[in-house]
C-alpha cells in the first residue's frame, strides 16, 4: 500500500518551500519529502562562514521576508534559522528524513515516489531536489595520484584543518572567491581558473545581479540582443572579505594546471609545484538520479522542458536547478518567481485553486 497526495514534492529546501507556500493556497492535498535531517536543504553543507552577496531586505521566499536591511547581509546561520521557521509559520507538511530512490509510472495514470519509508502515489510530482547531491570535479590526469587531500567545496566547512599547508584552490565565481579569501589567511594558496574571473564593482550585489539576469533573458525571448551591463551570477560579487581578500594583495588567479603528480601539479610551462590539499570549487550537476528510469534525462543532463513542466511525462516537474528551471531559480532570489508559476499551471491541470494574485518576495543566495 501506498500513501497518496495530489502533489508530492521532493525536497525541503528553499525550492520545495516555496512550491509548498503556494501549494498550501490551492486546496490541493500535498507532502514535501526531504532527505535531510532538518530544516535548510543545501544550506545546512555550505562554509560556516558564508555570507549572502544581497541583502537581507532581498533575501526572502514568498510571503514572509527575512529581518534585516538594506545593508545586511545575511550569514549561513541566519538564512537555517529563517528556513525552518518559514516551514513552521506555514505549517508545511514536511516529512524528513525521507530519501526518495525513484520515481514510477503506473497503471491507473499517477506517478508512484518510492522511498525508503515506504511509496507515495501522486496526480503530479515536483522534483526540487538541487544540485548539492552532484557536486563536480573535472577530470584531471593523474589526480587520483596526490597523496594530497581533495575535497569539493560542498564539503568545506573552515579553513583551520589547512593550516601552514599548500593548498589550490580549483574554480571561479563566488564560492572560489569566498573560500580563497579565508583560507589564504592560514595557508599558502593557489588559485586556479579556466580563465580570469570577473569582478564586479564594489557597490554591484545579487539585486543589481538578478535585474540583469532577468532582463538578459527577457531579451533573449523577445529575439533580442540583450543591452544590459554585463555581469552574471557566475561573476564574483566584492562581499567584504572579498574586498579583504583583494587588499591583501591574494586575489590573483592563474590559468590550469596540466596534470597531477604524486606531490603535487605539472604546469603547462613544465615547472612544478608541490601541493598539500585541494579545495575543487567547481560547481554541481543537476540531482536528478530519481528520475533517471523515466527517461526524461536529455545528453546534457537536464531536462526538456515546456516552462518547468517535463515535456515527455507531464505529470513531473522541476523547480530551483537553475537558469533551466527559471532566471536565476537555484537561488532565494529567483526560485519564488518559478515556484508560482509551476503551481499556478498544476493547479490549473487538477481543478485547484491556485492564489494568482499572491506576490512572490523574493531575495538572493550563495554563489
């Protein structure tokens, strides 16, 4: 036997939160399943000291923003604190944990999430599941060879274990930035990239960032070359300890290595540098092993999509991966905006009734 909710939603962090938000407007019968041992989804893995590059005035899902001004910027903690109050000031029915292995067709036209608590049978399924799970690291030659440590930035949690090491840090963007700015502080760093980062101007955060995001996709819809400053999520935000980082004179990059040795890295030039430890800050792939016997996973690892709606099982859906999912929908600022719409159409397709006039807060997240 099965449990059963018109919609099942798998994940409980800010992406599922907000479809549960909106959910909770339809009459719809639902059940938020996530594999975390508490309230917070990904943010519960990231550094200690991660800050958010917007404020926290901008740092909200929908309906309730989190405290704060214009000038704040929220920290690791505040954003858990206000993720599992936002669950209990909405009573959303989160089951946890619960880790969901699959996703199945059935006979009588319903999708059946089997779990290791046993199965749910749903009318419609949202999959809001992320990224964290896939964390990526490009292959390199020879680097199952280092007697260094390795470990992905989903992993990293204070620079004090790198202590008076040698240590690369592998990877653009914010949390390369971020990380490279408090481990060169007790370490002997290195930082690597594909190319030379972009820096933002210092009065540049996640607002001005996501405005340009949304217009640049705009644009491009309406078959238009986009013209907007450029500048993306991907560019690194001059947070503090960035700015820190960069008078301190370690805000420096270099291109890639060529390969691994035992001690250390072979650069292109032929020269060698002997290496302690390796922080990869290289990004995630889409968590998407649930759904992988449907048949939906397309050569690039996503989804085919008509909005957020799977375009070969229309009864799936996916919210809060990324720029494929909505304009900046993997972050606080984006996902409310997704989340609305994908409810408004399920809610359309089951007889629920959704709330069209609810206006989605929204704010930033992580890079």
């Amino acid at each position: 036997m099965a449990d059963h909710a018109d919609v099942v939603v798998i994940g409980g962090g800010q992406a599922g939160l907000a479809v549960g938000y909106h959910l909770r407007r339809t009459g719809l019968s639902f059940v938020i399943l996530d594999a975390e041992d508490g309230p917070g989804g990904a943010w519960r893995h990231t550094w200690r000291s991660l800050h958010l590059f917007s404020p926290a005035a901008w740092s909200s899902l929908p309906g309730w923003p989190l405290g704060g001004s214009e000038t704040e910027y929220p920290d690791r903690d505040d954003v858990l604190n206000y993720l599992a109050q936002y669950e209990g000031r909405y009573d959303l029915p989160v089951r946890r944990p619960v880790l969901v292995r699959s996703i199945e067709r059935t006979a009588v036209g319903r999708l059946r999430v089997v779990t290791d608590r046993g199965d749910w049978t749903a009318r419609m399924v949202v999959t809001a599941t992320g990224t964290w799970r896939h964390p990526y690291i490009p292959a390199y030659p020879g680097r199952e060879a280092l007697k260094g440590v390795q470990i992905h930035s989903s992993t990293y949690e204070t620079p004090e274990p790198f202590a008076g090491q040698r240590v690369l840090i592998v990877g653009g963007g914010n949390s390369g930035a971020q990380i490279l700015a408090e481990v060169s502080k007790v370490a002997e760093t290195t930082w690597v990239t594909e190319r030379p980062p972009v820096f933002l101007p210092d009065d540049v955060d996640g607002r001005v960032l996501f405005h340009r995001a949304t217009a640049r996709i705009k644009a491009l819809w309406e078959g238009r070359e986009p013209d907007m400053p450029t500048g993306g999520l991907g560019d690194v935000v001059m947070v503090p300890p960035v700015r820190k980082a960069r008078d301190r004179g370690v805000l420096r990059a270099v291109r890639p290595f060529e390969r691994f040795t035992g001690t250390g890295v072979v650069w292109r030039d032929g020269t060698e540098t002997k290496v302690d430890a390796v922080i990869w800050c290289t990004g995630f792939r889409p968590a998407l092993d649930h759904v992988a016997n449907l048949g939906v996973i397309g050569p690039d690892g996503t989804v085919e999509l008509d909005g957020t709606r799977s375009v070969r099982e229309p009864q799936l859906w996916f919210v809060g991966y990324g720029g494929w999912t909505g304009p900046a929908s993997a972050t606080l600022i984006g996902v409310g905006r997704t989340a609305r719409e994908t409810v408004r159409r399920i809610a359309d397709a089951l007889g629920g009734n959704a709330d069209r006039h609810a206006e989605g807060v929204t704010g930033a997240a992580y890079g």
